[in-house]
C-alpha cells in the first residue's frame, strides 16, 4: 500500500503566462507558493477475488474490468501511460476540487508518485511535475497552464520562470519572520461557487495573442512583488500589487469574473483589505487578500456568509508518507 501527501498551491502574480503558446514567444513568471492543505492518494494491489479489476474511490466509485472503461480521464490515461492494472484506488482531499487551487494538478502529481512507488519506482519532484503536465496537458488534451503541476511536486514559495526550453524553480530567499510575517496578513475565503477550470482556461488560451500587453505586465509584477518581499519595507505594497494584478487579470477573459464575485471583492476593500484576487483561473472557488491582522476580524465579519479557511505556507511538496511494498504479481 501507498499513500501519497500533495499540497494544494496558491497563485499570486504571473497567471497566464505559464501557458506555452505564450511563454515560448515571450517567456514566462509566477510567483507561487503550496500551502498546508492537502490530498492524498491512496494505492494498493486489488486481491483477485472480484469480478472487476480496477476500483476507484473519489468523488464517485467506479468498478471496472478493463482500464479503457474508466470515467476519470487522468486515472485512466494514467494507468495506459504507467501499465498499472488490478489497483484500488482512493481519493481525499482537505479542500474541494474546480475551486482554483489546482486541485486536479496535485492528484495528478500524487496519483503518479504513488504508482510508481507501487511498482518500485523513485521519481524526483521534476519528473513527476514533467509526467503531470504530459498527463493532464497531452494524454487528457486539457487546455491550460503549467504552474501548477510544477507547484504541487516541488513546494514551497517559489518563482517559477518559462522559456522555449522549459522551466526553471527559484526558491523565493526570505527570512522566517517575513515569510510569517506575509502568511499572517493573508487571508483566505471559499467563496461557494465551483466551475471547471478548463473553460476558463480555454478562453484566456483564446486571447493570448489579443492581451499580449496585459500578460507581460503581469509577468514583470512577479520580479515587482519578489523585490518588495525581499526587501526590508512593509508589505502592503503587496497587497497593493494583488489588487493591481486582479484587475489586470479581470480584462483577460470574461469569465474570471462575475458580478457577484465582484461584490465579495468590492465589500473586502472597504473593510480593511489592500488588495486580493481569485485563485486559480477565476470564475469562482477561493478569494485571497492581504489585509493586516488587526483589521482581520472586520474583514471576517463583512464576508461572514463566505467560509473562512484558515491556512500556513508549507515547503515539502508531494511526498509518500506511507510505503508498503507489494507483490505485482507479475
């Protein structure tokens, strides 16, 4: 039996611009962090007692004899890709997925860990990054970015760049006291609404040649953001740059951003925020802002109908927190 440990990420700055039809021409930033919420992936032999070879365990149940049959895209490109056969599978997670936090990304990560680990296999944090993204990206044909696979194999608070030849990861240096120090004037809310991310993605991949201007100034606000983190100034300059970046990102496509969503955000600056945006490719799911802790409680109160989500910045990314090796049988 394995089980597998993959954080969900949050996206601050560079949005968009993970994606290769524009990073290729024009290269490419984020400024991304994972973050102590989780999803684990649960993998073991199924015993041959069954008249089904394959069952799986996430938001519905599946029992299957042939791989081709499975609904899930990516547990059954996965299991082609891999060769995996007569498996039980199980799904959990500490947050909901289509909820822009790259949800699909990290059990595509932890879902093939675990596979390989089932069969013996070591891959490092690249490899299973590079898989997921051929995963959801070439084997599903999933419109999209490429951060958040990156995100959940590595961890921690990165600066993610992309160029015709790939990606590189750059750990964000700073001290413990200002990484608390920002992890503690964020705020997160569930704002209730789920969608599928690829139709948001589908139109902002549509307009990338028309809002060339606009994704490059994100991408410069990734080397902004980094040098006020990095610096010895206060950071409500990057709550100012969240703010920036969010109405940027609403002029991409049409769909980031909803009447409603809007209200959550407008009602958020009049009650102690400087600035935030929407997880993910927008349309719904969660709302994070920079607001000082001393404002918080006004802030929790305004939004009092949204779920608050406590949360912390973690630095391990995917792991295997359960190894049980087990015959293939073959």
């Amino acid at each position: 039996m394995i089980i597998t440990k993959t954080p969900f990420r949050m996206s601050f700055f560079g949005g968009g611009t993970d994606f290769p039809e524009f990073y290729r021409e024009h290269g490419g930033a984020v400024l991304v962090t994972t973050f102590d919420k989780y999803c684990y992936v649960n993998v073991r032999r199924l015993p041959p007692f069954f008249d089904y070879s394959t069952e799986l365990s996430y938001s519905v149940i599946e029992r299957v004899g042939d791989i081709g049959d499975i609904r899930h895209p990516a547990i059954r490109e996965a299991m082609k890709y891999l060769d995996m056969r007569d498996i039980r599978l199980t799904y959990e997670a500490d947050l909901p997925a289509r909820s822009g936090l790259g949800t699909s990304s990290s059990f595509a990560v932890g879902m093939l860990s675990a596979f390989y680990a089932l069969t013996g296999k070591h891959k490092s944090n690249r490899q299973l990054a590079d898989d997921a993204i051929y995963l959801e990206r070439t084997l599903c044909s999933e419109t999209g970015g490429v951060q958040d696979q990156i995100a959940a194999a590595f961890g921690g608070f990165n600066r993610i760049e992309f160029n015709e030849n790939g990606y590189t990861v750059n750990p964000l240096i700073i001290s413990n006291a200002r990484k608390k120090e920002l992890d503690d004037n964020l705020i997160m809310f569930f704002t209730g609404f789920s969608r599928f991310s690829a139709d948001i993605q589908a139109d902002t991949q549509k307009a990338l040649k028309d809002k060339t201007k606009q994704l490059l100034e994100m991408k410069q606000l990734v080397y902004d953001a980094e040098k006020i983190l990095t610096s010895s100034s206060g950071l409500n300059d990057f709550g100012k740059l969240l703010d920036y970046t969010w109405k940027i990102k609403r002029g991409i496509s049409t769909g980031i951003s909803t009447g409603s969503i809007d209200s959550i955000y407008d009602t958020a600056m009049k009650n102690g925020a400087a600035g935030g945006k929407l997880l993910g490719a927008g349309g719904g799911g969660f709302f994070v802002f920079y607001c000082e802790k001393d404002k918080q409680p006004s802030l929790i109160k305004a939004l009092e109908k949204f779920l608050y989500v406590p949360f912390a910045f973690e630095n391990e990314g995917t792991r295997v927190i359960h190894y049980t090796p087990e015959d293939s049988g073959a």
